[in-house]
C-alpha cells in the first residue's frame, strides 16, 4: 500500500532545542537516547551546525567537535546532517576560503554525512567555495533556499514569488546538488502555496526535495501534511516535548496520519513515544530556557513581522538580559520596517540577528544611533546583492561614516578577503596546535580564544557555563537580591579600585544626573548619580565626569583609547560585542579618558561603567 514513503529528518538535537532553548541543549542531555534516535530509521538526523557550535563555545563550555564524535559514535546508521550557512559557515560574518575549506574538510572527517548549505541572501556566489568543498569531501551536498515573504504575507508579489524560487532551484542545481531543501525558517509558507511550490519544483528536480518548516504562525504541520500529498520526498520534524512552538512539527502525529497510505512513515509511535518520555524527564533542569512570557503556543503575530523561531528565542533572552523584556512589541513592530530598509533580506541567520539587534538598538538608543558593524558591512554590499533596494538615506550614512567614500563591493564576498588560517594557528599556538581548535579560534576569535583557555585549563569554567539540576533551576540563588530598603531604582555596578573588583548597590538620591548612556543621549533616570556611585566606591570621580555604561550585557572586544588621551564626542571608546553584533560605543561628551575601568576581552554587565570622560 505503502508506495512512495515520506522520509524524515529528526531536527530534536539541533533546530529543535536551537528554536526553542536558545540552543542550551547539553550533549550530556542527548546521548541517553541518542542509541534509540540511531535505531527509529530516521532518513538522518540533524545534530549539529547552525547555532550549536558557538553556543556549545560560548555558553556551555562545551567542544562542538567532541559532541560530533560523540553523536557518530551513538548513532553509526543514521546519517548526520548538519546546517551550514554558505561563506559565514557557524558563524555571523564572512569568512575566508580558506577558513571554508577546512571547516568543511574537518565536519566531514569529525561525522557529517549531509550538509545543508544556504546563504541567507540566497546570494549563489556566496555558497561557491561551501559547496565545491562539499563536493570534494564526497558527502551529500543539500542546497537549501530560504523560503521568505514580503508584505503580502504569502507566495507572490514583487519579490519572493514562484518564479523566485524556480530560478532558485534551477541555479541552486548546478553547485551539483545531491537535494534540494525548502527552508522555512519563520513558519511562513502556507499549505496551499507549498502545494503550488512543491509542484511546480518536483516538474523538473532531477534530485529528492525536502521541506524545513517552523511551526511558530500554527501552520506547519498542515503545510507539511499538504507538500506531502504534492509529492514531496523529505521534511523535518522534531519529538513532540521539543516540537510545535517555534520549532518543527511534531512527528507523532504526522505519522499517526499517514498510516496505511501510500506515503506512511514506518516509523514505530511507540519508539518516538519513549524517546518523548525522555525528554519530558530530562527537560525540566532547563526551564529557564524554555520559558516564554507568552499564554499561546503559536504565534499569529509571525506573519506580520516573520521572526523566525531562532530570532524570536534570543530576542526574548537578550531583551531579558537587557532588563527590558517590555520592549518586545516596541521590538516585533521595528523589525519589519528595519528589514524593508535593509532590502527585504530573509530573516535568517546572520540577517536575522542583524536585523533582530538593529531593531533592538533602534527601539533602546533611537534609530540607527548606533550602526552594528554587520548592518554597515551589509550597506557596504560585504554580504552579497540585496533581494531588493536598500533604504538609500541610510547607505549614504554609512558611507559619510565611511569618510565619504563608497567602498567597491566584491561579487563574491570570500573572494575579497586573505587567507585566514595561518594566522588563526599562530594566535593559539600557545594552546593548542589543533586544526579543530584552531578553527574555533578562527570562527570567533574572542569567545572562541575563551572557550579555548577553558578548554586546556588555563582558565577555570565560570559558574554560568556549568551544568545545573532541576533542584538549582527551581531556587536560584538568594545572592543576587537586593536588600529590602533598596528602591526599585537601585542598580549593581562592578567598580575597579586599583585593579580590585567589587560588587556595588547604588541607590540614586536625587534626580539629577550627569551619566550618559551610549547613545550619547542622557540617561534615564534610574541612572544613579555619579557623586553617589564613587562615594560608595571610595573612588575619586569628579561629579560632572561622564561614564560611558554598557547599554546592554555583552563582551568588551576592544578598546580603541588610552587614559589620558583627548577624545571628541561621538568618537568610538570602545567595542563591546552584545547581541552577536560588534557595535562602537562613541564617547558622550569632548574631554579627556579618565579612566578605563574594564579591560579587553572581559565579559560585561549591563550598565557597568566601561569608560570615564573628564570634561
Ligand atoms: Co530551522
């Protein structure tokens, strides 16, 4: 009865947990089941790429290669797939060939059997050297098309319509493509358009297509279900505890739908069952994770501003770090109009962020106050031709930043920048020689040079990254509670006397306030007064000195003056790393470096003092 089987792609140990935990998911966490995922006869199962490897760095501590090894050592019959995005591979930002050649090189010896490649511009020369790389390690190579709307809100229009993606596919093909993918990653393609897409693709694909769907707008699994009867030959789905939501369709119910017709699973319900029955006892440890603010399980919202399940976590996660999670609509409502100015990019990684952070710091400091690095490199045309016109204002403030001098834009990005590796063995060379560390370093040289240290010993694992139990997750520690006679206006600093850190309360007294805030514009005022923060500190800062604070948490990257030097207002202090974006903290008044309290390379809490400014 059984003639044409739907294959599936379990996405549980990667796209699932990335959608809707942030990507916080420890392999610890997976390999209890990662022997039964092995034997349920998934097509394949998608483990890694995509957000994994720098979260598995940055947050947890954790090496992505040795989770790979791990992976294919547990699950030897399932083929591994992994998401790669084109140029930027793991990572937000173009990197060189010969950074691509190796990551390739290296994930195809470490397990990886099929890479889904894409470009988040759907740009062909930016996945040229992914793809030939692909190619050449013999693995399967899936070309993805990320799947996008404009205003209309479905297939068509000016932009994103059926021809769009014909082309697409058509171009997409002579990379040499093994399959083609269908990458949905804001939940957006309809039932009926997947109808209409699926058709008119299986005409002529001479290779299998496969569909990557996001449940986030409650459409997926009657998209999915609708591209199945079409003729579809692959989609993804994740076990139901990390299913629905912003994630994929949960494959218990798909194959309950399609038993005894001519595209059944044969998939066994009770093997996902107790796969689910895992999960639901493990998952609980990570419910700060998992929670959102939000009653529903879909988001309707999403077909309006169309922030993809990724985006719409870390959104929620950097807002909350931010303390300002009330700002989320402020923020939903931004986005559309941000990624209009930027040419209707698909939101996907890096553009999602890219768009996710600009409209971020457009809601918090103004709009375009600060320009992120990406967004300006973007402007510059660094990442590939925009779908569509970018906002012309806009680009010529990027260039007057530029000194007023439009910079030549590469047809291929990669092609643009020198080799890389060399220099990536030499920075850690005094750690590690390895080609698997050295390529951690040359994907993200600070958190990476970190996670590296962490790694061989040389710095401790900071509690944050450290694993925790459900019992740790229910009573977070009383420690960071402020004493009861604090007004809601009280906020902590970290203040440096002499090299020393310490842990400071300040209350403000008084409404006055000379403290600017990066965006150049004063303050709030919950901002404490500074005659109040040194007093407490023992320091000694002159009541009108200006203190550049960090507007949001991140990583100082660099610092580019010295104590002592005269600096004009707006010039760039510092660069501190926030939100995946490398955004300069201009000076907020003229004056001279007082001090510069927070070295480079250290992590750095909101509103923590990076800069004083002498008038
Ligand atoms: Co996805």
């Amino acid at each position: 009865m059984t003639t044409n089987p739907i294959k599936i792609t379990d996405t549980t140990f990667r796209d699932a947990h990335q959608s809707l935990m942030a990507t916080r998911l420890r392999t610890e966490d997976m390999e209890p089941i990662a022997a039964q995922m092995d034997e349920a006869g998934f097509h394949s199962a998608e483990v890694w790429g995509g957000a994994t490897f720098d979260a598995a760095t940055r947050f947890l501590a954790e090496d992505p290669w040795e989770r790979l090894r791990t992976f294919k050592g547990l699950m030897p019959k399932t083929p591994l797939q992994m998401l790669l995005r084109g140029q930027s591979l793991v990572g937000y930002r173009t990197y060189a060939d010969d950074v691509v050649e190796s990551f390739v090189d290296r994930s195809a010896d470490n397990g990886i059997d099929i890479f889904r490649v894409f470009d988040a511009l759907n740009y062909e020369p930016n996945l040229e050297i992914a793809a030939s790389a692909v190619k050449k390690s013999g693995k399967h190579l899936q070309m993805a098309i990320c799947y996008t709307v404009t205003e209309e809100g479905r297939l068509g229009g000016s932009i994103y319509n059926l021809d769009y993606y014909v082309n697409k596919a058509r171009n997409f093909l002579e990379f040499g493509a093994d399959s083609i993918c269908l990458k949905d990653m804001g939940g957006l393609m309809a039932p009926y358009d997947a109808v209409e897409l699926v058709t008119a693709l299986k005409e002529f694909l001479p290779v299998p297509l496969q569909l990557h769907l996001h449940y986030t707008s409650g459409m997926a699994s009657m998209t999915a279900l609708k591209a199945i009867e079409a003729g579809v030959d692959v989609v993804d789905t994740a076990l139901a505890p990390l299913a629905l939501r912003t994630s994929q369709p949960a494959i218990e119910p798909l194959l309950v739908t399609l038993q005894n017709t001519d595209r059944d699973t044969g998939l066994d319900l009770n093997k996902m069952l107790e796969m689910g029955d895992y999960l639901e006892s493990m998952l609980p440890k990570y419910r700060a994770e998992l929670e959102t603010p939000r009653a529903a399980v879909i988001d309707a919202k999403v077909l309006s501003h169309q922030i993809p399940g990724g985006m719409a976590s870390n959104l929620v996660s950097q807002l909350r770090e931010a303390d300002a999670l009330d700002k989320i609509n402020d923020v939903l409502e931004e986005i559309p109009r941000t990624r209009a100015e930027l040419g209707f990019p698909p939101l996907v990684t890096p553009m999602s962020q890219m768009v996710g952070s600009q409209s971020v710091s457009n809601v918090l400091f103004g709009r375009y106050t600060m320009i992120s690095e990406p967004v300006k490199e973007y402007f510059r045309g660094n990442f590939g031709t925009p779908p569509s016109a970018v906002d012309e204002d806009l680009k010529a403030k990027v260039i007057e930043q530029d000194g007023g001098v439009e910079r030549e834009a590469p047809v291929r990005p990669g092609a643009a920048l020198d080799p890389e590796m060399d220099a990536a063995r030499e920075a850690i060379s005094d750690i590690s020689t390895d080609i698997d560390d050295t390529l951690i370093y040359a994907l993200y040289p600070q958190t990476g040079l970190r996670f590296l240290n962490i790694k061989h010993g040389l710095e401790p694992i900071p509690d944050d990254m450290k694993p925790r139990t459900a019992e740790q997750q229910a009573s977070p520690s009383a420690s960071q509670a402020a004493p009861a006679d604090m007004s809601p206006n009280a906020r902590r600093f970290n203040v440096y006397v002499q090299g020393q850190r310490f842990e400071v309360d300040v209350d403000p007294s008084d409404a006055g306030t000379v403290v600017t805030s990066a965006s150049g514009a004063p303050a709030p005022s919950t901002s404490p007064s500074p005659s109040v923060a040194p007093a407490s500190a023992g320091a000694s800062r002159d009541g009108s000195d200006a203190i550049l604070v960090a507007p949001m948490p991140g990583m100082l990257v660099s610092i580019a003056v010295k104590v002592g030097q005269t600096v004009s207002a707006g010039e760039t202090l510092v660069v501190l790393e926030a939100m995946k974006m490398q955004n300069s903290l201009p000076a907020p008044i003229a004056g001279t470096v007082k001090e510069l309290p927070v070295a480079a390379g250290t992590q750095v809490a909101k509103d923590e003092a990076l800069a004083i400014i002498a008038p």
